[in-house]
C-alpha cells in the first residue's frame, strides 16, 4: 500500500482525501476535495451536536422523574411522535402529553426508568438534524411484582427554533423485550425507589 511509504503529512492528507471520497490513492487527490470547513462554522456544529445530546438526555430525565411540564418545553409544538412500533402515535405536543401524564397516574406505585447511549447524531442543515439512540427501558409495577425490560433505537429529528433545539420526531422501534415476574425470585428485594 502507497499509504505506508508516505511521510506523515502526506498520510494524513491521503486519509482525509479517502474519506471525502477522492476517486484515487494519489496524494495529489485530496486538492479536487471541498474547501476545509472554517473554524467557526467547525466550533457551531460541535455546539450543535452538544446540544442535542443535552436535549436527548434532558427528554431521557423528564420521561423518568415525571416531570412533564419541563418535558413539553423540550417537544416542538407539531412533534409526531410514535412508540412501541407504532402502537401509540400522535402528531401534536398536546395530545402526547395527555397521554404521558395518564401513563402516571399518582398513588400509582410503579418505577420506570430509560437509559440513552450510541447517539448517531446528523446535521442536515444548521437548524435540521437527525439522531440515532440506542435505548434500555426498565419498568416495573410494584404491587404485582412485575418487571418489563426493553431494547430498542430510537429514531429522532431536531429543528432548532430561535437558537433552541426542539424534539421534532421521536420513536422507537422494539429489538427485545421480556417481562419477569419478581415474586418468583426468592429473597429479590427493592432497595431504593
């Protein structure tokens, strides 16, 4: 491979013009790519890119702690929303908040709670994205002792609106779930929660 015979910079500039696609192994090739992109346009998509993990992990957080009307600023007024494989859909924050509060009613005693990792996140545009999460839900109904576990991606799009990113689209679709009846399980306890 040419690669290994070249100098350094020359490597590194083989590499970057591989990844932009460049038709040919010659170094030479990486001067037919796209201009690099500047330093501040570099620094905003990085800016971008944390901001909507902070938006993901701040949707992840309300969902568990019930804290719903933090949750609605976080959604974009026409959100569509669909869970369970498309079990539930809804194409407005209103509607889809009514139906997260009724999934918690108080006295209830049940626990849930959802852990986000693996984001794939895309910038289209600088106020369209798109994000990939891979997803770990846990719930359980204490007076039953039942205990459902889940795994599954979800599937998102962003529009920041007036310097916010807003959740646009949101669902998941199921790769595993089972469900464990806890009583069954001798000297299995719940500590906290």
């Amino acid at each position: 491979d040419r690669a290994a015979i070249l100098s350094g910079g020359d490597y590194w500039r083989l590499v970057t013009a591989r990844q932009a696609g460049a038709p040919s192994l010659d170094p030479d090739a990486a001067t037919t790519r796209k201009p690099p992109m500047n330093t501040n346009d570099a620094v905003q998509q990085l800016l971008d890119l944390e901001a909507i993990r902070t938006l993901k992990h701040r949707y992840i957080r309300c969902m568990t702690q019930s804290r719903w009307d933090e949750l609605e600023t976080l959604l974009a007024p026409d959100i569509d929303a669909s869970y369970s494989d498309g079990k539930y859909v809804f194409s407005d924050r209103a509607t889809l908040m009514g139906f997260l509060r009724q999934q918690d009613p108080a006295g209830v005693p049940q626990l849930s709670y959802w852990h986000v990792t693996m984001p794939e996140i895309t910038l289209h545009a600088p106020d369209r994205a798109s994000g990939i999460w891979a997803m770990y839900h846990f719930h359980l109904r204490k007076n039953e002792q039942q205990q459902l576990e889940m795994f599954a991606y979800y599937s998102d799009e962003y529009r920041k609106v007036d310097g916010r990113w807003l959740i646009e689209r949101t669902g998941y679709e199921r790769v595993m779930e089972q469900s464990l009846d806890r009583s069954s399980l001798p000297g299995l306890q719940l500590l906290v929660g």
